[in-house]
C-alpha cells in the first residue's frame, strides 16, 4: 500500500474541504508513527514503523486516520489549531473516521481480532465498571437518606459529608443525583457522573444511550455541547457564526488557489 492509495482511502472515508497531501517518509521513528503539519497541511507517515503484513498495514492505515483527523479538526477551524492539538472535538472526529472506516470495510477493528481480549473486555464491563457504578449509585441512594436524618435534627449535611465521611462534597452531590436520576450502572461511575452534571434531561437520556451503544465519552461530551449550543443561539446568531466559518474556509481555499495558480505559471515556463 503506497502513499497514493493510503490517502485515497482517507477521501473514500470522509472527504476534505481542504486539500492536503500525504507522504511516506521512508523512515523509521522511535517517537512517532505520524504527525501532521498544519502550516503546510502535509501528513508525514513513517512508513518503515509498520510491518508490510496485513496485521502492519491495518496499523498504518489506523495512523494515517489519526493523522487525517488532525486535519479535518483544522478545516473546521479554517486551516487552524489551537496549541492543544488533542482535545474532546479531536478525538470525536477520529473516533467518528474509526466508526466510519469500519463500515466501510476500509479499516479493521483492531480490538476484534483478540478472543481473549474480548473475553477480557466483558469481565471489565460487566463485573468492574457496572459493578462500580451500581455502588456509587447506591451510595446517592444512602446519602440522600442521611440528608433527610440531618435536616431532621438540624445540622448542615454539608458538615456531615465533610467532617464524617470525609469526602469531597461534590463527589457526594453527584452521586445523588445519579440515584434521583436513575442513571444506568452499566456506563461506569466516570461517565455516570458526566452524566449527572447535564442538566436537561432530554439531553442526558440522549447523551446515556449513546454511550450504552458505544460512542466514546469524547463523543457524546462534544455532542452535548453542540446541541446546548443550539438551545443558546438564536437563528440569526447561527447563521452568522455559520458565515464566518464558511468566510475561513472560502479565505483558506483562495490561499490554496493562489498556491496552485503559482505552481503552474513556474511549470509552464
């Protein structure tokens, strides 16, 4: 699989509002086995990391999606990134190419091909994390009972979480509201206590089923945060952070156009 075909299978995955190239390096590295340069919008794959099986160029080709998302994360910022180059909003997009390339039958799920992982995977789930989210949830169950008991001889339940069970109050408010809630165990208590701090519930019913069907946390975090954006912003509002995305990329693209006008004048003489 040489470089040409490792991009068009990129583009067959999801197509790119701006163009870019990839390149083997025809190096190994023990640092990395990919990065990607947003000035120049370059993917630099080092090829020579990957064995030339099957099993290596599955590998590569799960670099080279992990380096393609990069590049997607800047097109929708306009060809820029922040200095925190791997955030909630990139790892939904990898994720979401992952997703995509496995039902495309471009990329295979690496995770499948290991029974005993799988194996493992379950006794994970099943016996450690939906195990210990039915306990913190328990555990909001007694709590909320013991803020009852000290209203009821009239002491502050904030004093009882910190000076008798001495833990942090937050982490005792949230997990009452994942028993008042009743926030599904099989998540696992981290994604239950996301979980908890969503306010609406229409929004924290829809953010629980995906997770339960196997979205990543980056995932629904990103979708919970665009669609509170949306309640947020009026039409118009929308409409113009819309336009000014479209502007970045139309400037971005005319950039692109100018290099490529360049490039052919030099050819030609």
């Amino acid at each position: 699989m040489n470089q040409d075909k490792v991009k068009e299978k990129l583009l067959k995955i999801e197509d790119a509002p701006l163009e870019f190239s990839l390149v083997f390096s025809g190096k190994k590295s023990k640092k990395v086995n990919g990065l990607y340069k947003v000035e120049t919008r370059e993917i630099i794959i080092h090829n020579r990391n990957f064995p030339a099986d099957e099993a290596g160029q599955n590998l590569l080709l799960y670099t080279a999606i992990h380096e393609y998302a990069h590049h997607l994360h800047a097109c929708s910022r306009g060809g820029k990134l922040s200095a925190r180059a791997h955030n909630s909003e990139f790892w939904a997009i990898f994720h979401a190419l992952l997703e995509k390339a496995e039902a495309k039958k471009i990329y295979n799920d690496v995770f499948s091909v290991s029974p005993e992982l799988l194996k493992l995977t379950e006794v994970i789930r099943t016996k450690y994390l939906a195990n210990n989210g039915a306990l913190v949830k328990e555990m909001g169950k007694h709590l909320l009972k013991a803020h009852d008991l000290c209203t009821g001889i009239g002491v502050r339940f904030e004093d009882y979480v910190d000076r008798m069970l001495r833990i942090p109050r937050t982490a005792a408010n949230m997990a009452i509201k994942m028993f008042e809630y009743d926030i599904a165990p099989e998540v696992g208590a981290d994604n239950m206590r996301f979980l908890a701090g969503i306010r609406g519930s229409e929004t924290r019913e829809a953010a629980e089923k995906a997770l339960i069907k196997g979205k990543s946390p980056d995932t629904v975090k990103i979708q919970v945060r665009d669609k509170d954006k949306e309640k947020d912003e009026d039409p118009k509002a929308k409409l113009e952070k819309e336009k000014a995305r479209l502007e970045r990329t139309i400037a971005a693209l005319g950039k692109r156009l100018e290099e490529v006008n360049r490039e052919l004048v030099k050819r030609d003489r």
